[in-house]
C-alpha cells in the first residue's frame, strides 16, 4: 500500500485522486488546497499546509507557476515529492532529498472521465530507489509507463502543444467557418475522429492529403478568397507552405 | 433495387463499392475504369468508357480534375449523374439533364476499413426527384443525411482542410520534433485521441488549453528556443498569437 498525500485540487489532482481511489493499493491519505470551495470533490482533505499527513508520496498537482510556493511549504518532509508538470525541470525541487515526476499526459477537464490506463505517465527520479516507487504507483493506475528525463519531458510537453493545444485551435477555426456560413459543425466530427485514429497505426506524413499535398494551387487560391478572417488566410498560407516544403523534400 | 455505376477505382470507389457490397439494396452493376491493374479489386469491371451498363444512379468518384473528362464520356446518359468531390459545382455536370453530387465527408486510405454509417453524406440535386432518389442512396450505407448545397459544400470542404488536412500536418510536426529528439512519438498518440474526442461532445473553444491561451510568455519564449526548425517558430508564433486574439475577443 503506498500512501499519498495530493497537493492541489484541479483537474489533474481531480482526475489522480480518481485513479488512485479505484485501486486499494494506494490510499491518498490527504488533499491539501487553498480553496475550500474546491476541496469538497475530496475526502480526507486539508486546507491547512502546516499539517500535512505523513506520506509515501508528495504529489503537487498545481499549475507550473505556484509549484515553487508549493514546494516552500514541503521543506521538513522527507518523503518523496513530485510534481505532475511537463516543463520544470526536476531541480526545482530541490533542496529536498527525495523529489521526482510524475507526468501523466493527457489533456484533462473535469467535464470528461479518462480510462487512465491508457494514459501515458512519465517518472523521473533523483535516485533508483525513488524511481521505482515512482514506477510502482503509476503501475497502479496505467499501463503506460515511460521513464523520461527533464530534457526529453521538455520535447514531449513541446511536441504536445502542436499536437493537442495547435490542433484543437484549428477545430476551433473549422468551427468558425461553419457558424460563419450556417453550416453545422456536426458533419465535421467524424473526420476529425478519423484523422486522429489513423496517426494511432501510420505515420502522419503517409496520411498527408489535401490541396497543398498535391499542390493544387488553384483550390488553395479558391479557398483563400473564401475566407474572411485575415488572421485565417496567414494560418491557411503558412500551413500549406509548410506541407507543400515537407511533400517537395521527400519527392 | 438501385442499380449504380461506379466510374473510378480510386479510395473513394473502393470504399463505396464495398459499402455498398454490403446492402442488398443497392447493385453495383459495373466499376469503370482506365487503370487495369486497379480494376482487379472489383467485379463486373470494365475499362471501355464506350461501353457504360444501364443503372440508375452514375458516381463520377475521381479526382477533381478528372471529373470534366470523365463527363464528357457520360453526354448520351439518361440516369442520374453525380460526383464525390467536396468542392467542384454541380453546375460542371451540365449539359446533362439528371445531376447531382454524393459527397460523404470522411478521409479514406485503402489501408483502413471505415463505418461507413458513420459518415455523413451530402447530397444536392437539380430536381427533387433526383435528390429523392440520392437519399434513398445514401440511406441504404449511412445514418448521417446532409443536403447541402454546392455553396456549402464548399465551406465544408474549406473547414474540412482545417480539421484533417492541417491537423495532419501538426502531428506530422509533433512527430517530426520528437524524433529529432529521440523521444517516441507513441507517447502522444493517446493525447491526439482524447483531444479530438473532446470536440465530439464540446464546442473546441471551451476545451482550448495550453500556453498561448494561459497568455504563459516564459513559456512560449522557451518553446520557441527549442525548435531547431525555422517554419516551425512561424507556425508556432502565428497559431500561438491566433488563440491569444480569440482568448482576448472573448474576455
């Protein structure tokens, strides 16, 4: 039984408390927050960070900001404390002894249940022994486990800005266009699914199609003219630049 | 019984052919095609343009610049004439008098099989005839009925560059950093589900997350050190000051 205590009350502390209540070989023996209103989801819960229970594990689960104010509260613990952030680097938790990560990435929002089995978690540890605690607990609730450094957790949090934050921008502009010219949204979805299930089993760059792949300069000029936006057409031009620079390389 | 001509042995034709191999309500009376190789995959083939069977509905399923082409073989047909394509009128199917388009809006590779009941499929006709008989069609292979018209039609296909074509691209950039830096791209590919997921059942300007919309500068100057390549700073600048305008508009 390792036992936690989860510092914060987000979503990402939401969605681990979850993940960790289906399990019995984890107990989170405490949720500590500043907001009262916020730590009504949790049982066992604190507002209070001078009395933080006695633990296994640390978890801050807060925003890339108030990890450092988090952490100046832990300074007497000598459990192992982590936080669950894609871009600080591990050394900021210093000075305590024991500190690692414990990345789960997905993009989490209290409105959707995720099967955190699926869910890819990235440790790291300052030492073997702290790593495979690390590898235990995420073993509890994923199947997924990567041991990922502070530099490799960089690219992957760069990459999924692309890949998560970049792509549900563009959604946002498909959707854009069609509340603009009435038409529904809706006959957009089932593409969207498609394209994101086929990079699941293909490499991305085999599944590229479209005007600017086959350089049919004169749809790309068509659609230009259609839209109306300005900030839309230098998205439409640079993106397509980009593909048709991509296409003409590997020719 | 509708009897249809397929004309085309491209992605499109072999996905319609096989949806429409599995309703009895539909007979593929004849696959017309130039390429004899491509012909292979299907039954009652034919490459003779001047020998088209008897049906009545003619899917015209090539690529854009085809269409005119193909056309002109079709000038002594009395059925029904329709093409595939997202964005070419209905208009260009003129001189011929029964006219319309079966769009369905999906990206098909021969390497994955797709429900087609899933796939919504916009029809327009130039009678009402004519269109009764395209929807009767389209029911027999899908759930998801659209009549849309050829201004619409090419909003869609403009939104729909959007949300597959230039989506694909970001992957394919998100694959392309995390190679660079020997990190698997495996790592991102539950995310790139969950995210397109997320717009299923949420409108994406609720569920945009990320630095750009935290308005995280440190962040975005750091992200924007990282990456090696010169379109992809513009791409990330340029997606990035996007949500920061629309996150501003909204405020």
């Amino acid at each position: 039984m390792i036992r936690v205590v989860l510092l914060g009350t987000g979503n990402m502390a939401h969605h681990l408390y979850d993940a960790f209540s289906s399990t019995e070989r984890v107990q989170v023996v405490q949720v500590v927050g500043r907001n009262k209103e916020a730590l009504k989801h949790f049982e066992n819960t604190s507002s209070d960070f001078g009395s933080i229970a006695q633990a296994d594990i640390y978890i801050i689960a807060v925003n890339d900001l108030s990890i450092s104010t988090v952490k100046q509260e832990l300074t007497e613990i000598n459990g192992l404390i982590v936080h669950t952030s894609g871009s600080v680097p591990i050394d900021d938790l210093k000075p305590n002894k024991n500190i690692g990560i414990f990345y789960p990435l997905q993009t989490f929002s209290k409105a959707r249940k995720v099967d955190f089995w699926t869910v890819p978690i990235c440790i790291e540890a300052n030492s073997q022994e702290n790593l495979n605690l690390l590898a235990t607990l995420a073993k509890t609730i994923s199947h997924r486990l990567y041991e990922i450094n502070s530099e490799q957790r960089k690219t992957i949090h760069l990459a999924a800005v692309f890949a998560n934050n970049f792509t549900n921008h563009l959604y946002d502009i498909a959707h854009e266009i069609c509340v603009a010219h009435q038409v529904p949204f809706e006959i957009l979805k089932p593409l969207i699914l498609e394209t994101a299930q086929k990079v699941q089993s293909h490499p991305p760059s085999s599944m590229q199609t479209g005007p600017a792949r086959r350089n049919d300069t004169e749809t790309i000029a068509k659609h230009l003219e259609q839209l109306g936006n300005q900030k839309q057409k230098e998205i439409y031009t640079l993106l397509s630049e980009s593909i048709k620079e991509n296409y003409g390389e590997k020719l």
